[in-house]
C-alpha cells in the first residue's frame, strides 16, 4: 500500500510530539491504551466488567447452588454461612440467583448493544457519507425515537411486543441505535472530508469500500465509548423493565425481576431487596468507570477530568 | 428571535407526525387484532358484540383511515374512552397530570438547589477531600437505580417510622402541605440520577470557566472570590447545563413510571402500567402520546431559552 492509503486518524497521529522518538512509531490504539491504563478506576471498571463476564460465562457450572432449585426446609434463610445472600421463600440459594443474573444481564445488554450497532453503524456511515435527502430522511425518523423518554419508549415497545427478554432486547437496541446512528453520522462528516478519503476516492475506489475500509475505521472511537455507556445503560433498562414485569418472567432470576418480587416480603427479608440492588449498582458502576476512562483514552475533547 | 421560534415551531410538525405514527402503529398495529387480544380471556363473547367493539375501533376502516380518525381526534381533545371503565382517556390524564408536574418540579428543584452548588463547590475546592467526596458521591448517586432506591425507601420508613406519613399520598386539595411532604421523598429519589449528573457536568464546566483569561482578569484588578464566582463563573458555566436539564427531563418523565409504581402515587406513569397490565389500549396509547407530546414542548421550550442565555448564539 502506498503512503497515500494509510487510514490513520490524523489528529491522533498529531497528538504524538514529534519531538519524543518513543511516541512517533506508536499507533493511535497504542497511545489510546497506554492513556487508559493509567487511569486507575478505569482499570478497576474493567476488572469489574471481567468479573461480571466471567461469572455470567462460568453460569451453573460455579454456582454453589441450582439457581432455580427449591428446597422448602431453608426458606426465608438469612444471610450466613451455608447461603451468603440467604434464601427466599422457596429455599432458592440467591446468590446462585444473582450470579445467574448476571448472565442474563450481560446476554441482554452485550445483545442490545450489539444490534444497535448492526442497524445504527450503516444508518449513521450512509447518513453521514451522502448527506442530502438520504441523511434527511434518516435522521428526522431517528429523531422521533429521540422524541420519547427512553423508559417510556422501550415500556411501549414492550408492552405491545409481549414482555419477554427477547422483545425487550429488541425495544433497547432501537433506542439505542438512534443514537449510535447520530453519533456516526457526525464522525462521518467530518472524516470524509480528510485528504486520505479524497485520495480514496481519486483513484476511484467504491463507495461502500471507502466507507468500510477508509471511513469506519476512523469513527470506532467515539462508537466504542458510547457501546460502553450503553452496556451500563441496558443493565438499568433491562433491570427497570423487568422490575415492572414486562422483562424477564419467574422463574428467570433477572435482578430487577428479583428486585420487584422481593417487596411483598421486604420487612422480613431485606436481604432479598438489598443484594439485587447492589448487584445493578456493581454493574452499572463497571461498565460507567470503564467508559468514562476509555472516552478520556479515546476522545480526550471530552474529557470530564 | 422570532424566526427562529417561529421555525423551531414548524420543525415540530414532523416530529409530533412520527411521534403519532409510532405510538400508532407500535399499539394499534403490531399487536394484531386488538379485539382478539382484549377478548381473549372472556368465553361467552358474541359474534355481534366483536362486531360492535370493532366498529367503535375503526378496525374495519383501512389502515390510513384509522390513524387520521385517530389523530383526527386527538388533535380534537379526544383521545377515546378507556375500553375497561368507559371514562375519557383525557379526564383521567388530566386528573392525574398534577402529580407528575408537582414531582418534576420538586425533582427539579432539587438537582438544581443541590446540584449545581455542590458541583461548583467541588471545582472550586478541585482535588481537595471536598471535591473528592463530591465526586465519590456523585458516581454512586448516579449508577444506584432510582426504583432500588425508592424500594429501600419505603422499607425503611416501613421498619423504622412504622407510624410516618411521609410515604402517604393526600391529594393537594386536601391538604397542601400534607401533599408536598409526602412527595419530597419520592421527587428526591426521581432526582437522584439527574442530580449526580448535573454535579459532575457542573463541576467539569465550572473548572473550565475557572481557566479562562477574563477570570484571570476580574482577580487580578482585584475582585473578591464572590463576585467573580458568581457574576463571572458562574453565569458563564451554567448555559451547558441548561441544556442537559432539558435532555434530562426524559429521564425524569421514564423514571415517573418508576417511581410512582413503588410509591403508589396516582400519577400517569402508573395509569400507563396499569393500562399495559390490564390491555387498556385507548388508555396505554394516550398516556404514552400525552407523555411524548409534553416532553418534545419542553424541549423546544428549553432550545429556546438556550438562545436567550447565550447571546453568541444567533439563528
């Protein structure tokens, strides 16, 4: 490949001073990883997040327990020993329950964002690339998922879809993907006007190879920054929806579904409302420090300090 | 000014048209026959009482028909009865409408009395343990979801103050102060979010007024802290968080649902639950558009204040 082709951002390459020999032969996910890794609670995030992957991974093989499987003479336990995170009406061993939570967290949010991905990436990439009445049309219709409160519009979705977790992956990657297509949209723009796309096209590459293989590469950052966020903000999604019961039905232990069956018996069993929580908060959490520290590796414009 | 307000208002013919578009075709359209779904359950319906609700419906009517007699109405004022009481979808908005107004604006002033002083004293004092706690506080305060919260709110005055009323809902007529109180609780945890998000966004933009060289200016010809905090800082920092108040008064009208759900609270949120619990289309379709409608006005409402705050924006 000639000089010409090499699609790298430039204003990345730039931020390398020149001066400093060690920097000018590093790529931008380089630099970017080296930004990242000294941020500390950024690493902690990460940690987390593996954490999470992990057990939602590992499943019924490292739960102590069945998660579903009753055992009457240990209803109602208390934390301690035996159940770390105690028992519910029906002997169910809850941490096995929050730890196959887990994985229905992860599925459902790694599964939205990843569909949102799949329909925003091209809407935002041919949006941004024509411009036109192409982006008119595409972007007044994303505008209208932008019109509603975001519960709401993932409640109506549901609602009418039917509540199950399959629909309600399906109501979070829609709303998601408005916003990854304007995201996009506004990289594009901007990147397609740089010398390597003009050069891209002078020696007549195709459109859809110049956005693939010129055009795409350079607006993944922002992309990824924001998958994150929305990897934290479809754990609260899903748990709120399940919590009202139009996600995941009993038996699935789903936190927010545990959450909401907890409240009958709270006064006698806190436990059974406190850990749910704190399992949303431990991952919500992750996913938002991971995030805040690559948006400063990968976008440090903005930056929050 | 008034061209812009003039096109912003033009600008909302399309997005209240796909607005009314969506929430037509995701609850009359993609769930199938309404009346199948509605009658599911009862065994002695009539052909001829089908007939009838149909006909009410429109179902027999194609399908363009039935959104612009839809729309139609509801640009009237009428937005249908409920298929299960018979009363106006709009009466039971419009009583249950007060309560939702008076939790976004206790919730509001709450991110706004809270927020924004913590967030500037956080830049102010940056790095210090002050600026850390904040900023501690801060995180947590908005990754803790707001029904957990309310959920451990209500267990606590539960196990606690067995005898508090701080959770009970008096209507406002009754009794206006018994009314606010019951609400504080519940517009704080529908703030919570917003709140630590404001405080961090204040904070950020705060540290980046405090850089500039006019700042730099008004304490060197010798301006008290005060001053230049407040006239000079102050006024300059907050013009972005204007903006994501309005952005964030979605997610306070998502957490409506929410919160009224756990506190019990007769607002449209839990209409909108029930409606979905009990198949109340007409209700469900309503209360959602109602929603829909208000939310894109005061986004418009702020975009325009926006205009009016930064001068240097022209249109």
């Amino acid at each position: 490949m000639p000089p010409l082709f090499a699609a790298q951002e430039p204003a990345a390459a730039a931020a390398a001073p020149s001066g400093t020999s060690a920097d000018e032969t590093l790529s931008p996910t380089r630099l970017a990883w080296r930004s990242f890794r000294r941020r500390k609670l950024g690493l902690v995030g990460t940690a987390m997040v593996l954490l999470l992957v992990l057990v939602a991974i590992g499943g019924t093989l490292i739960t102590p327990y069945d998660p579903n499987g009753m055992n009457a003479s240990v209803s109602m336990h208390a934390p301690g020993l035996a159940h770390p995170a105690g028992t519910d009406r029906f002997g169910r061993d809850q941490l096995s329950r929050l730890m196959e939570g887990t994985r229905i967290s992860m599925l459902v949010s790694f599964g939205s964002v990843l569909l949102s991905l799949a329909m925003g990436l091209p809407l935002g990439l041919i949006a941004g690339y024509y411009g036109g009445l192409v982006s008119a049309v595409i972007m007044r219709t994303e505008d209208v998922v932008f019109a509603f409160p975001t519960i709401l519009l993932a409640l109506m979705i549901v609602a009418t879809l039917g509540p199950s977790l399959i629909n309600l992956v399906l109501a979070i990657a829609i709303i998601f993907q408005a916003n990854v297509a304007r995201v996009v949209r506004a990289s594009v723009m901007s990147v397609k006007e740089k010398e390597f796309v003009e050069a891209a096209r002078a020696v007549a590459a195709r459109d859809a190879v110049i956005m693939a293989r010129f055009i795409l590469p350079n607006v993944m950052s922002p992309v990824i920054v924001q998958a994150t966020f929305h990897l934290s903000l479809a754990i609260f999604i899903e748990a709120s929806l399940s919590f009202l019961g139009l996600g995941a039905q009993p038996p699935t232990p789903s936190w927010g579904l545990m959450l909401n069956e907890s409240r009958t018996f709270m006064e006698f069993a806190p436990w059974l409302t406190v850990f749910p929580g704190l399992a949303i908060i431990f991952a919500v959490l992750a996913f938002n420090l991971m995030g805040d520290a690559l948006r400063d590796a990968l976008d440090p414009r903005l930056s929050e300090r | 000014m008034l061209r812009y307000i003039l096109l912003r208002l033009l600008g909302l013919v399309p997005v209240l048209f796909g607005v009314s578009v969506l929430v037509f075709v995701a609850i009359w359209v993609i769930p199938g026959d309404i009346v199948d779904i509605m009658m599911g359950d009862e065994v002695a319906q009539s052909e001829k009482a089908m007939q009838r609700l149909r006909a009410q419906l429109n179902l027999d009517q194609p399908i363009w028909m039935r959104y612009l007699l839809w729309v139609g109405n509801a640009l009237r004022g009428d937005l249908g009865v409920s298929m299960i009481s018979g009363e106006p979808v709009l009466d039971q908005i419009l009583e249950r409408a007060p309560v939702n107004l008076q939790l976004v604006l206790i919730a509001m002033v709450f991110i706004i009395v809270i927020g924004i002083p913590l967030g500037t004293l956080a830049a102010y004092k940056q790095f210090t343990w002050v600026d850390n706690s904040i900023r501690v506080g801060a995180i947590f305060g908005y990754v803790i979801p707001n029904f957990w919260l309310a959920t451990i709110a209500v267990l606590i005055v539960s196990l606690y103050f067995p005898r508090a009323t701080v959770l009970d809902y008096v209507p406002f007529s009754k009794d206006p102060i018994a009314n606010i109180k019951g609400l504080l609780i519940p517009g704080f945890v529908l703030a919570l979010t917003t709140l630590s998000y404001i405080v961090r966004l204040t904070r950020s933009t705060v540290l980046d007024t405090l850089r500039l060289d006019y700042v730099r200016t008004a304490r060197a010809k010798g301006l008290g802290e005060r001053v230049v905090m407040s006239t000079h800082v102050l006024k300059n920092s907050l013009i972005p968080v204007v903006t994501v108040l309005g952005i964030q008064v979605g997610v306070l009208i998502g957490g409506l649902v929410l919160t009224e759900e756990v506190f019990m609270l007769p607002g449209i949120g839990r209409m909108i639950l029930l409606s979905i619990e009990a198949r109340d289309f007409m209700v469900l379709a309503g209360g959602v558009l109602f929603l829909g409608v208000v939310f894109v006005l005061v986004n418009l409402v702020i975009d325009i204040l926006y205009a009016f705050l930064d001068p240097r924006i022209t249109y």
